[in-house]
C-alpha cells in the first residue's frame, strides 16, 4: 500500500473505502482472537492486483490478554512505527484494540491526503506532535473526500481513546454506510 501512494499520490475515496473496509473485517478477526497488531502502517499491507487487501508483519502483535510473566514487550515499552502511533502505544500505556483503530485511521488519512496526518523532524518532535497536535480534517486539504469518510477519519484519531470507536467491526458498519457519489 505505501509503494501504491508514493506511485500515485493520495488515492481516491473509491480505492480507499474498500481498503478501509478490508482493513477493518482483518483487524475485526484479529481482534475476536484478542491479538493487537500494533503496527498498522501501509507498509505492512498488500494490495493485490485484484483488489484484495492483505495485513502482513505481526511481528510485534500481542496478546491483548497475557498473563504477567508471558515476556516479550511489556507495558512501559514502545514498538510501532511513530508516525502510526496512538497516543497511548507512544506513552507505554496498555494497549487494547483502539490503538489500532487510531493506526488504521493514519492509514486512511495517509491514503486520502497523500501524507500522514503528523510529521517531525526528529523522533521526538515527532511524538510530541502526535501528542499535542490535532491534524487538519482530510476534506479540509481535499473538498472532495465525502464528508462521512473525512469525519470516520477524524473520529479514529480521536487522542482520546475513549472517544474512538469501540471496534473494527463498528468502524467497519459506518464505513459500509459511507455512499459515494
């Protein structure tokens, strides 16, 4: 998926709800089997040639509940890619599956804008922004993403998690209702 954005540039909502779509029903299954991926990121999708989306690399995914002395990454501890991050994966927090709705909706801000929602030039800065700053709505810098698709974007990189939605599978019947004209 990245190598299909720096090819063409931001995607057109047509190509990008459906990606949502089959991101959101792999997450979902995922999810049902209590694994956080973690590290949700266009470069660890595949597009196929005939449209269908595959989720590559739990390399770092995790249990969502695992019992204290299981190892492995810990609370306290940061893996992913910055850039992807929710707030809570950046400050070492327990994680549950909203973090990777956060990440799912940096993909998608990604897809539709053609950048990630927030830069830095260092790692810190980096997290800092991710922290503290809200990026612009995807509509703002592109009018014609649908309104319903810019606002589902926004919503998922709520800094809150408790303002996200709930699960892949909600975010997924909302984007189901998104019509594009």
């Amino acid at each position: 998926l990245k190598d299909l954005i720096k090819e063409r540039g931001r995607l057109p909502a047509s190509v990008v709800l459906p990606i949502a779509k089959q991101l959101c029903r792999a997450l979902e299954v995922s999810h049902d089997e209590g694994v956080i991926h973690r590290d949700i990121k266009p470069q660890n999708m595949v597009v196929q040639s005939d449209g269908v989306l595959k989720v590559m690399d739990f390399g770092i995914a995790r249990l969502a509940t695992r019992p204290k002395e299981s190892g492995h990454t810990e609370a306290g501890m940061v893996v992913g890619t910055p850039e992807y991050m929710a707030p809570e994966q950046l400050l070492g927090d327990e994680l549950d599956a909203r973090a990777d709705l956060y990440s799912t909706g940096a993909v998608l801000y990604e897809c539709l804008v053609g950048h990630v929602p927030i830069t830095g030039d260092s790692p810190i800065v980096l997290i800092s922004r991710v922290l503290e700053e809200v990026p612009p709505p995807p509509q703002q810098l592109v009018p014609d993403i649908p309104t319903a698709l810019s606002d589902l974007v926004v919503w998922a990189l709520h800094k809150d998690r408790e303002k996200r939605p709930r699960s892949a599978a909600e975010l997924h019947a909302l984007l189901d209702g998104i019509v594009l004209s």
